[in-house]
C-alpha cells in the first residue's frame, strides 16, 4: 500500500507536468515540468521525501530496463541508420562532453553555494 500511495504521488505530479505541457507552448517536455514540480513540492514540504523515496528509488533501479526497447529500435533500424552512424556517433560524444561539463559546473557552483551559507 505504501508503494502505491508513493507511485501515485509521482504519478500525479507526472500527469501535472503533462497538463503544463499541453497548456504552455513552450519546447519543454513534460518530464521536465514535473521535476520541477517535484523540486518545489520537495522544498516546500508540500511533499516530503519519505513520502517518494522508497518508490523513487526502485524506478531509479529499474531505469536500465527502460531502455531496452529504444536499443531493440535502433537495432531493427540498423540499415537505415548504417549512413548516418559518423554524424550520430559525433553528436552523441559531443553532446556527452558538453552535458557532463554543464553538470560539473552547475554542482561546483551548488557546492560553493553551500559553502557560503555555513559560513
């Protein structure tokens, strides 16, 4: 029961995000929304953290699988995308350099952050 209750929760917080998505014509995905949503619920205490983590944590576990049928995709595909392999692998190195750099900064400067304030 507890499970269900914590899964709803992110569910409801999920659909919310894909309500915002269809009510605000930004290019944003819905996913995104709901994080956000998320966030603020979390530091708000609106939502507390025992209320999700359990559930949140089994999702992050299983996230591997998820993936399984974009790879059986792009397997099937292989033919058509045989012509297109250099540019996407370039795309995907490039674009992974430029996320983890994105991400180093952004948690160098959360920690300096912190830092300051116990200061």
């Amino acid at each position: 029961m507890k499970f269900l209750k914590q899964f709803g929760i992110i569910l409801g917080v999920s659909f919310i995000g894909e309500v915002l998505k269809y009510f605000i014509p930004l290019p944003i995905p819905a996913s995104i929304y709901g994080l956000v949503i998320m966030l603020l619920l979390l530091n708000a205490k609106i939502v507390s953290l025992d209320q999700v983590k359990d559930t949140g944590s089994y999702l992050i576990e299983i996230m591997p699988v998820m993936f399984i049928p974009a790879a059986v995709g792009l397997i099937t595909m292989g033919n058509e995308l045989k012509s297109l392999w250099l540019p996407l692998c370039v795309i995907t190195v490039v674009t992974t350099v430029i996320v983890m750099a994105v991400a180093g900064r952004v948690t160098q400067f959360i920690i300096r952050m912190e830092k300051r304030q116990k200061e």
